[in-house]
C-alpha cells in the first residue's frame, strides 16, 4: 500500500492550524504519515498540535502524527527538516490554513493516479511516478470556497510547463520522497522556493524517464491569505529570478510582457 506523507510547517499559527489538523485527521486513507514542524511558536500552536497527536493516536486511525519543536531558519528550512524525516514514498506539504478538501481526498489520489498498480508491477516502486498532482481551489478564513485556482494543471505536466507560471501549487504536488530528500529548498528564496523545488523534482523526472500522474480532483483548498501572498511583490522578484534561470532571460521577458497583455485584455 502506498504511504502518504504530509508535511505541516507552522509559527504563531494556532489560529489557523485546526482546520488543516482536522482535514488530514478525517482521512479514510490509513497508510498517512502527518509531521507538523513547529518552529518553537510563542502561542499555543505546539499545543494544538500536541493535543491532535494524540487525538489520531487514540483514534486508531492507522495514521502517524510525528511533532517536532524547534527553532528554524524560515519556512523552507523547516520544510527541509521534514524532508529528512518524511518516510512515505510520496511527501506533499500542507500549510497552516490549507486543508484536503474532502475525506477521501488522499484515497481518490492514490486511486485516480494507479500508483499501486506501479508497485505490483515488474517495475516495483522504482518505477512509481516521479510526481502526483491535482487542482486547487480557494477557501477563505471560513472555509468558504472562493474560486477554483486560476492557474491550472495541464493533462500533461512537465518542467517546461511552469514557463507560463506555477501552474501546480505545492499543496497540490505530491513528489515521491526519495527524489524529494535529494532535492532540497534552495534557502537562498525566501519566498519562492517551492517554484524552484518543483521545477527541479520535474526536470529530475524527466532525467530518469518518470511519468507525472494527475489525479484530476481537486487536492487542495488553499487558504487565500499565505506567506506568498502577504509578500507578493518580492515573491514575483524570486519567480523571474528562477524563471530565467531554467527557461532564459529572453523567453522569461517575453512571457511576462505576455502576461502583462492577458491582464491588460481581460479587464
């Protein structure tokens, strides 16, 4: 059976951190490994998730809540430590305030995307996908659907496709782990680094002739407020910076003088 791993990186995030808990604790789907990476918050987040520890234990769900306290250096220093730890054979990161969508969601994933097939074949688990992914959509603080994400995944993904932008969120992008664990967070963004750590997962892919599966659901709805969007001018700076430095300056300045005309056009 095909374990799951998820990744929660959380600071001062009590207020936002029941729900994303609640939805993974509600999964149907037993073969779940949860690590929440507390970056020792001043509030009660570590207590939040101390008290949802031991609520899955209790339950007997199958699921297996890990919880580490301690001071990092940023967001994607703690998500490189539950990288380390991550043990399922696809890890995908969960932010505080996004949440799985439906109780099954990490069911109909494994499901849609027939990676048990891949292990039961000739090829075993080295010829899994290198890379599961579904849509997103956008909730706000009430859990309240906004709109469905306005970029969307192709049929077909590769890194070339995220030329036109990140067209799969992390939250919706499940790398298999033992690509992952070779391919840390680039510390040096602060904000983008997750655009640079799935372009590199992808053009790993690719290296190693892996397929990339979608799942064709939704994975994810994302809390329309995030560190990304707090910081959205200077996240856009890191995105160009890693826009050409995979695709070229040209082409990187031609596709943002495009997107410049689309925004211009549907107005």
């Amino acid at each position: 059976m095909i374990k799951i791993t998820l990744i929660t990186v959380t600071y001062n995030a009590e207020k936002l951190l029941q729900p994303t808990l609640d939805s993974v604790f509600r999964q149907n789907y037993a073969a779940l490994e949860h690590i929440v990476i507390d970056g020792a918050s001043t509030d009660d987040t570590a207590v939040v998730a101390k008290d949802y520890m031991e609520r899955s234990f209790a339950s007997d769900n199958g699921h297996e809540v890990r919880l580490l306290v301690e001071p990092d250096n940023g967001i994607y220093d703690a998500m490189n430590k539950g990288l380390q730890m991550a043990t399922g054979d696809y890890v995908c990161f969960l932010n505080a305030g996004d949440s799985l969508p439906a109780d099954d969601t990490i069911a109909e994933l494994v499901a849609n995307t027939g990676v048990d097939s891949y292990v039961a074949a000739d090829g075993g688990e080295d010829a899994l996908p290198a890379v599961l992914y579904g849509n997103t959509d956008i909730v706000d603080g009430n859990r309240q659907f906004l709109a469905h994400r306005r970029l969307s995944p192709p049929e077909k993904l590769t890194w070339r496709s995220f030329r036109h932008g990140m067209l799969v969120c992390h939250q919706a992008f499940y790398a298999r782990t033992d690509i992952a664990k070779r391919t840390p967070f680039n510390l040096m963004y602060r904000y983008s680094a997750d655009f640079d750590w799935c372009i590199r997962i992808m053009k790993q892919a690719e290296d190693k002739n892996l397929p990339l599966a979608n799942s064709g659901i939704v994975l994810a709805d994302y809390l329309k407020e995030g560190t990304t969007t707090r910081h959205h001018k200077a996240s856009l700076g890191e995105r160009f910076k890693i826009m050409a430095t995979y695709y070229g300056l040209l082409t990187t300045y031609l596709l943002h003088a495009w997107f410049v005309v689309r925004a211009v056009v549907k107005r």
